[in-house]
C-alpha cells in the first residue's frame, strides 16, 4: 500500500521488507515473488511493482495451495476489501504460511467514507437517494463535516454536520434529480478534518447507470410449467425489467392478473405454451392488434401447450413461413454451437472457458414440433441433434420494423436448475435471456462491426476484455478481416492490440492506465476496404476503498499464520524470520521423506506475496 504520512511510506515498508527477505535466503534456496490484489502477478527480483486493484484473500490462498509451495511469506496489512475470508482451523497442505504486517498499529483522528448504498440502476427525472455510512474515530472536539457531491466530475450539491467528540459511525442521506442517460460518475468528497491521519479515505466514487425507463415485459403461459416460472423468476431479478405474468386457467381468464389494459405499454411479449387450448379469441385479438400497431419484440415458447391452430395467427411475427409439424415428443442434444458460430448472443461471459462449459454442460430439450419452412433473414442460433437428425432449437429474426425470437421445445428451465452446483456457469441461462430480449428490443440493425464486453464499469487495476465481431454483407462471419481498435481517454488516444482467434472473433484486452471514461472505437476492414465501424463507452473508477482502513488487521494476519502452521511479525522485525528461512527442512513426496537440502531438484520454495494498492503511484510518487 502506498500511503504517506509526514514520516512514513508503507510502499518503502514493503520493499524493505521484501529486499530483507531476499538478503537472508540461503543462495540454495529458489525465490518466487508476486503481488497480489484480487489475482496474482508474478514480479521481478529486480523490480517490484504497485498491484492495482481490490485486495482479495481468497485469491492468494488458492493460489499457495494450488502451486503447494514450501513456505509462503506474506506481506500485507491484512485488510481484505474484496471478498471475505474465513480463515480455517486446520491448514490441508504442505505449505507453511508466515505473515508480515505493514501499517499502522495504533490509531489517530481519522475520518472515512466506509460505504455509500445507492441503486446501481436509477431512472431519467426521478428523484435518487444515496445514504452515505461515515466512520468518525478519536475525533477530540466538536468539529463540522463538510461534504461535496459530484456528478461526472460537476459539483452540484454541499452539505455540511456536525459532528461529536468520540468514535462512532453516522449516516447522511443526499438526494438529487436525475438528468442525463448513461453511465454517471458519482462521487462523494469529505471535506478534510485538522489533524486527521488517513485522508485517503474521505472519497468514495461509484458509477450508476441512468435510464429512460424500465423495459416492460410480458409472459404470457398457456398452463403453469417449469419453463415460465423460471422465465419468469430470473427476469423480475434483473433490476431494469418491469415483468409482469399472465398464466392462463382453463376457462381461458388468468390465475394472477385480471387487468390486461397493462399490455398496451409492453415493450417485449413472451409467448411460453401460448396460445393454448383455453386462450379466448378476445385475449388473442387484443394482442395481435398490439403486434401490429406498435410492433413490440416477440419471444415464442412452442411446446406441448401451444395450439398449432392458434398459433398460425401469430405467422406475419414468426421467423416461420410455414409452420413446423407437430410430432411425437423426442429428446435432442444440444449440438456446441461455439464451433460454427461467432454470434455475440451466444459468448455470454467474458472468459471462453467458461462458455465452452455452459454449451457442452447445457441438458438436453424434448421438441414436439419439427419440420416447417423459414423466412429470408432468419438465423439459426442454436440446434439439436436426435434420431440422426438435426432441429432447429432457437430462431433469430429480423424484419424490416421488428425482432422476434422461436424456442422450439421445453425444459429450457434446467439450463439455469440442473446447472446451479457449477459455479462459473450458474448465471448462464439467466445472462443469455436477457441477451436476447434486449437485443429483441434493440430497434437498431445489426452492425457489420460489432463490439461487446460484459464490463462497462471496471474498478482501476482490472483488466477490460472486449471481443469484436466482423460480418459480410450477408451477415456471415469474416474470418481473415482486421479489426483496428483505439481507445480514447483523457484527450488522449491510443491503440489496442487485437487477436485474432481464427473463428471470426477479434479479442481485445488492456489494462486501463487511469480512472475515467474510455471510448472504444473499432473499424473493421476485408482486404483494405472498409465494412463498417462500432464503439462502446467503459468508465473506470478508483478503488477507494483500499484506504478506509489503513492500520494493520493484526488478528487476521496472526490467525492467518497460525492456520499455515507458522507465525506472524511485524514487517519492521522480518529478522526475526531469519531462522525459519535457513534451517533444514524435510517434506514428503510421494510416501518418501527426502531432506531436500541434499537433493537441487527439490530446492525449497519461498513465495513472497505483497499486497500493494493502486493510485499512489501516481499521487506521491513512491515508485
């Protein structure tokens, strides 16, 4: 961490005691270093470096078992800010864990922003409420708190409190109207106290994003199922969806809604079994007239409740020109659609690992209809495979004035409940719907270029992957294009590297240089002519809340060590460890006692891991 005061650098601390360490390990001993925020870099013996970023425990423990080093030395102040972590009693591993505080020990005056609450998705013209948690410590007289709020970087509201002698924790409400659309940078700025110690505490900055309004949603079912209820029970989690759920009984009315005139304001209509059998022809006439006078996005749920009948009405909106067969119900395979599609829609996280997983893992899907003839410009997304045959699962269509989507069969549901012990792939479902239904709601054509990442908010210190997609004039992936990328930011301009991954995705990934804006602008070429170009805006913002608490956490560092079978120190006293670093160890290999003293091959492992913080690199130049 690099904070300052007028006699102390916590930054100078650490690399003292890494360059102790480094002076006291035997020349037989192997030396690895790293720091850590919430990953783990490796780093030079000759130069260590400012991490950036949140500070996660979980992360560096996983990765002291995952590699099963000798010995670990860690060098932090013991403040997780990321995460939590529960430290065991019982440590499973070979490893021994010594721990080496920096920081302060004892406390001053010190006044902190620990938390703002606030709705991360707010709305244009209402009113907004942020309720700010102000921490107040060893205040000795009565004094005046002094709060500035900003928004993109503009004053536009003060307000000032007393507060008491002591140490205790207050909050204070700020409201404002909200005026633009987009991403805003909130920030709040406690004024400085006399003789405070920490002062990098006294900001707090946070992004939210402001909308024109919820988008509405309709689901309509023909009977109670799996499928609508979870359709209906993931979407209500989204915080800018307004859903509202219609199940239909058998005299053709609904279970939990009476009043339809709230159908006339939907953005997005979700058909699941629907029509059906009991759907009266007032209730279908109201939609179609919907459909035809505002052109709302449609989603289609064919299975074993739809009425084929009913469901011609719906033709002119379906990606269909002639309707599939009804058949005998069968099970198909989900075929790996990554392997022959570049569509965005379909790269639901970041990380490719991680869609690989969810497309292989994904169940299967019971299909009753079949066959049918398609429309010109329907794509199709996903599909299936039984009886040696391949069925379109999830249709795409675009026409001149609307978007509309087919799922063809049911148990979609158990995308998201069969999937939820697998942690890296249980928000897929949820994530791919909302996907479609706002690229459903999306009146805009589908762009030649194309960019898309999951990340429009990045705390400063993460690393911002993008990925760029190339389409031809028939909207078919380019695989031999080239993508120019830059990124603009600070009234500067620079260009990004991009790979090239040979199935016509073009991926982007850098590591933003300070908070702020970026706008990142791409060009797509075919032989050097151009086929079109696409941007999206990304805001980065400080990870103040490195700096709420800055004095050592000596209990976790002392619990921490005690679980690796070791001890902790002051990082002043690393001396002290001089002994545990030079005497002969023996381990266990393979049911073997070796002393590895006698053996090269084996050498002793010593990791040494700092936790450093981010933006004093550039605030008091300690690097």
């Amino acid at each position: 961490m690099g904070y300052e005061t007028e006699n102390y650098k916590r930054w100078q601390e650490t690399l003292e005691a890494a360059q102790k360490i480094r002076s006291i390990i035997p020349s037989n001993v192997e030396l690895h270093q790293f720091t850590f925020n919430n990953r783990v870099d490796t780093a030079s013996s000759e130069k260590l470096f400012l991490s950036e970023g949140s500070t996660d425990f979980n992360t560096i423990i996983s990765f002291i078992k995952h590699k099963n080093f000798n010995k670990a030395i860690i060098i932090s102040d013991g403040n997780p800010t990321e995460g939590s972590y529960a430290v065991q009693n019982e440590w499973p591993f070979d490893t021994k864990i010594f721990t080496a505080g920096i920081g302060q020990i004892s406390s001053g005056i010190d006044l902190a922003i620990n938390n703002v609450t606030y709705q991360p998705v707010a709305y244009l013209d209402d009113e907004n409420k942020i309720e700010i948690q102000i921490r107040v410590e060893n205040l000795p007289n009565m004094s005046t708190l002094k709060l500035d709020y900003y928004i993109n970087d503009k004053l536009i509201q003060q307000k000032k409190q007393n507060m008491y002698p002591g140490s205790y924790n207050q909050n204070i409400n700020l409201t404002h109207i909200n005026k633009q659309v987009g991403l805003n940078k909130l920030r709040i700025v406690a004024q400085t106290i006399e003789g405070e110690a920490n002062i990098l505490n006294n900001t707090y900055t946070f992004v939210q994003n402001v909308l024109d309004s919820k988008m509405k949603i309709g689901i309509f079912s023909g009977m109670p199922a799996y499928d609508s209820k979870f359709v209906s029970l993931l979407l209500q989690q989204v915080e800018d969806f307004e859903v509202l759920h219609y199940t239909e009984k058998r005299n053709g009315q609904f279970y939990n809604q009476t009043n339809l005139n709230a159908i006339e304001e939907l953005d997005v209509f979700i058909l699941i079994g629907f029509p059906g059998k009991y759907t009266l022809s007032n209730t279908m006439n109201r939609i179609l007239n919907i459909l035809r006078q505002k052109q709302p996005a449609l989603l289609v749920f064919m299975n074993q409740y739809s009425d084929q009948q009913k469901l011609l009405q719906l033709r002119p909106w379906l990606p269909y020109e002639q309707l599939p067969a009804k058949i005998k119900a069968m099970d198909v395979i989900i075929n790996h659609p990554l392997s022959s599609s570049i569509n965005p829609l379909l790269y639901i996280y970041d990380e490719k690992e991680r869609n690989q997983e969810f497309w292989s893992k994904a169940p299967p899907i019971r299909i009753e209809y079949a066959g049918g003839k398609l429309k010109d410009n329907v794509q199709t997304l996903l599909s299936g495979s039984g009886s040696r045959n391949e069925f379109p699962l999830i249709l795409l269509s675009e026409q001149q004035n609307y978007r509309s989507l087919s799922f063809n069969g049911e148990g979609f549901w158990k995308w998201h409940f069969l999937l939820q012990d697998r942690k890296q792939i249980s928000t897929a479902y949820q994530k791919f719907l909302v996907a479609l239904l706002r690229w459903a709601n999306d009146r805009t054509k589908l762009k030649p270029v194309t960019l898309v990442s999951e990340q429009n908010v990045v705390d400063l210190g993460e690393s911002v992957q993008i990925t760029g997609y190339i389409y031809d004039n028939s909207f078919q992936p380019v695989k031999d294009g080239e993508l120019a990328v830059n990124a603009e930011w600070n009234k500067q301009t620079f260009s990004l590297e991009v790979k090239n991954d040979s199935t016509g995705s073009y991926l982007i990934d850098f590591m933003p240089p300070g908070e702020g804006k970026y706008t990142i602008t791409a060009k797509g070429y075919r032989e050097g002519i151009e086929l079109g170009s696409d941007k999206l805006e990304i805001e980065v913002i400080p990870v103040e809340k490195e700096f709420i608490h800055i004095n050592q956490n000596v209990n976790f560092l002392k619990k921490l060590a005690e679980m690796g079978n070791g001890f902790y120190v002051n990082a002043s006293d690393i001396d002290s460890l001089r002994s545990v670093l030079i005497q002969q160890d023996a381990v266990t290999l393979r049911d073997r006692v070796i002393d590895i003293w006698y053996h090269p091959v084996l050498l002793t492992m010593i990791i040494v891991l700092i936790t450093t913080e981010w933006i004093m690199r550039k605030r008091l130049g300690l690097v």
